[in-house]
C-alpha cells in the first residue's frame, strides 16, 4: 500500500496499522523519504528521526519498502521556486547524494527497493513545471550514487502520473518518450506508473485510461519500452485507486470493483512487477475533494467494501 500518513503517526498506531495491512496480506509499503523533512536545516543538518521510525515499524512487522527518494529543500531547489511545495532540485549531483545517503542507512536495515521521485510529470510534484530532461538526469545521477552503495538495490523510476499535455503537464507516454531521448535507458530496473483509471475500470479499454495506456493504446507504455529495448522490464505500479466520493467518486462498490479488476489484471500480467493500492485510510471527509477518499478505511477507521475486495482479491 501506498501510505504517505503512515510516517506522521505515533509508533504504536503504526504498528496496529501495518498488522492490520498484514492481516489482509498487504506485504509492502510505499512511503517517503522526503530530503525536505530530513535536511531542512541546510546541507550539513540531519533529522532522520521521523523516517528511522517508520522504517522500523515497518520491517519489525515484516514488510518491505519502497521509498521515494523525493522532495527538496529550499536551499537545494532551482531558483524561483521559493514557496514552492515541490521544487525541482538545482543539482543533479546534489539530489544524488540524498539518494546515496538514504541508501547507506537504510539498505543495512533490509530496505532494498527506491523509487526515484513521484509524478515528475505532474505539476504538483515538480515544480516550476515538469521537465524531462531535468528529471532524467536526477534519476541517472540518484541510480549511479544508490547501485554504488547498495549494488544489489532495485531502482524504480518514479511512478508516471495519467496525464495529459496541456502545456504544463506532460503525458506519462510522451514523458517516457523524452526520457529515453534523454538517457534514461540503463538508469531503471523497472517503470514506476501510476494507472489510475477512474471512472473507468481497468477492464475497459479508453484510449485516455492510465490503465490502458500501459499496453492497450496503439502508443503504449510497454511499446516504448520495448522500441528503447527495455521490453524485458516491468512496469511497477506504485499507486493505483479510485474515490469512493468526492467530485469524481465512483462509490464504495466502484471503488472495490477498481480493486478487484486491478489485483487479478496485475496477477494476470507477467510484465507488471509491484502492485501498491492507494491508500489505507481515508484523509478526511470534505465531499468537495476526492483527496480524501481513497482509502480502504474511512477516516474514523471503519471497513469500506473496498476492504473486503482487497483482502479476497490478494487471498484468491
């Protein structure tokens, strides 16, 4: 599961948390390691206490991790970004070092998969807006720095965001496109990709569905791998779900259809490695957003059908 809250919560409700997600037969979880939260206070200041718990809330449950090797602090970010919530870093080298860094603390504690930012072709996540080329050199430059800490680390590219070009935004096929033009071949051990759907299921077939843009599009996700000889690497979808309210929701049946459809779609498919739902639990309960309405829990901790879907789906 894909749990950005997980790292904010008091130990013990970490671990009734993830025993919970365990019980349900979630193995994984997705969280940051954001270099903003970590290095605030300028290049030679560290705080990893809020990220040491998690990661050992984590693994004393048993459960492996995907971090993100995201986030930027001011003093590192390009200018004109000030204020910014997620600035692009200003040094390919400096980025790298972060990578480096959360690689030789975590990797001996048995972390061993990192994903190298999220939807850097979404505005939100990478501002001042995305940039390809920017971004492919950040991922080069982290992939060389964390392989020569832990050459056994699993890297993932970060998970590509359903898009579309509007001139700020960048689809997630013509983003992969610009990458390979860039150089990233040889700089991802698998596609990081976000299939979100919604209202569609992954079982219908739209040319605007993230799912299907992943293989199903005339120009697909997996076409341009395979035309950049990457065909033998698998996508990784580290964030998938749907809102069961808000002003997209599809309801608490659409959302477990989502589930369901996806979980057996991904067991299906021999090129989709990691599978991360999100998320676990709902972020409020603001109908005007859909932002807090992804969860398999409400947000006083009630089982959506959603739950239900998930745990048969991963039990089938």
């Amino acid at each position: 599961v894909s749990d950005p809250d997980l790292i904010a919560e008091k130990p013990s409700v970490q671990a009734s948390q993830l025993a919970a997600m365990k019980a349900i037969g979630i193995t994984s979880i997705r969280l940051d390691a954001n270099w903003d939260w970590v290095q605030y206070g300028g290049r030679t200041s560290f705080d990893w206490s809020q990220l040491d718990q998690v990661v050992k809330s984590v693994r004393a449950a048993g459960m492996s991790l995907d971090l993100i090797i995201d986030g930027c602090p001011p003093w590192a970010a390009v200018a004109g970004t000030s204020g910014d919530a997620s600035p692009q870093p200003a040094s390919a080298a400096q980025y790298a070092q972060w990578a480096a860094d959360v690689a030789q603390r975590y990797a001996p504690q048995g972390v061993n998969t990192f994903e190298i930012w999220n939807e850097p072709n979404n505005q939100v996540f990478w501002q001042p807006k995305p940039d390809p080329a920017a971004y492919t050199a950040d991922l080069k430059a982290a992939y060389a720095s964390i392989k020569s800490v832990d050459p056994s680390a699993f890297v993932l590219s970060g998970g590509l965001a359903p898009e579309n070009n509007d001139g700020t935004n960048i689809a997630p096929i013509t983003f992969l496109q610009d990458m390979y033009a860039d150089g990233a071949q040889g700089s991802f051990d698998a596609l990081g990709y976000h299939p979100y759907s919604y209202p569609a299921l992954p079982s219908s077939t739209q040319n605007w569905s993230g799912w299907s843009q992943m293989s199903q599009t005339s120009t697909s996700l997996r076409s341009v791998m395979a035309s950049n000889g990457d065909g033998s690497k698998q996508i990784w979808i580290t964030e998938v779900g749907a809102p069961s309210a808000g002003p997209d929701g599809v309801g608490q049946a659409g959302q477990a259809n989502e589930f369901t459809q996806a979980i057996a779609a991904a067991k299906a498919s021999s090129w989709i490695g990691g599978f991360y739902l999100y998320s676990w639990k709902d972020e409020g309960t603001n109908k005007s957003t859909d932002e807090d309405w992804f969860g398999l829990l409400t947000a006083s901790g009630a089982k959506k059908q959603a739950y239900t879907a998930v745990a048969n789906a991963l039990a089938g």
